[in-house]
C-alpha cells in the first residue's frame, strides 16, 4: 500500500489500492457482524469547452465527500469514476443519501454541462464481495444518466 493513502486530502479519496484493502477489509466485517454495506459507483462525463475535456471528477469527489459520513469510503479510478462506500447502510438508507447528491449535483454550477450516472449495490443482497458487488454497482443503475445544469458562458 502506499505510503499516503490519500489522493486527495481536502475531499478523502483514497489511492485505489487503500480503497481495495479497506474495502476487502469492511466486506469481511459486514459479513461477520451481519451488517449492510453499500456500494455507489457515480459515473460523470462530462463536455468539451472550446475543444478541451473538463476535468470534473476532483469537484464531484468534493460534493460527495461533503454529503457522506466521515467513516465512508470514497475513491477514483482512472477515467474519473467515484467509488463510495457506505458503511453499515442498507439500500434503502443508501438511497436517502443519493437523494441528497443527487439535490447537491442539481443545484451545483459546474464549469460545464455535466452527465451524471449513479449505481449502487448492497452487501449481502447484491454480492459479497468487491468484484461481484462493482459488477452489480455497474447493472443497477438506480440514477440514469442525467444532465445537469453548467456554466453556459463556457459553453
């Protein structure tokens, strides 16, 4: 693991492989305790301005990380996909807390029109471990693909 687990301090995205560990680490414990541990995956694209890809994914961590519990997981791949985990949340729970990103992506101003997916899948009833659950995360999209609104003077 690497020695700052943090990618980015200011809004607790881990670096993928802290996320991973941590990740495996809480499947374990959900599954001892009997607890429900749900995945989010928030999928943004977003939209060229003047010919240039935005890059959104720092500020859409931001807004999620002010919307979930300090002890929730959150981390992003590569291509800007935001992984959360909520722990000790069931679906239904989980989906109050959507709601409310899904009020905070809506009332945002971001730089540029931006699409906004998100899935979820909870530990037991969707999988029980990282894989199967990212899979089911993936298939069950509980938030299609939504525009919201941007900066139009960008536009």
């Amino acid at each position: 693991m690497a020695a700052d687990p943090f990618k980015d301090e200011d809004s607790r995205v881990l670096t993928s492989e802290a996320f991973e560990f941590v990740l495996r680490n809480e499947l374990k414990r959900a599954l001892r305790s009997q607890n429900f541990l749900t995945l989010l995956v928030v999928d943004a694209t977003t939209h060229a301005v003047n010919g240039e890809r935005v890059e959104l994914a720092r500020e859409v961590a931001r807004l999620v990380s002010r919307e979930v519990r300090e002890t929730d997981l959150l981390s992003q791949s590569d291509d800007g996909q935001l992984s959360v985990v909520l722990l000790d949340a069931d679906l239904p729970n989980s989906m109050r807390v959507l709601d409310r990103l899904l009020t905070r992506f809506e009332h945002y101003e971001f730089a540029t029109r931006t699409g906004i997916a998100v899935g979820a899948a909870c530990c037991p009833t969707h999988g029980c471990d990282a894989e199967s659950l990212r899979r089911a995360a993936a298939t069950r999209v509980v938030h299609p693909r939504r525009e919201s609104r941007g900066n139009t003077s960008n536009a």
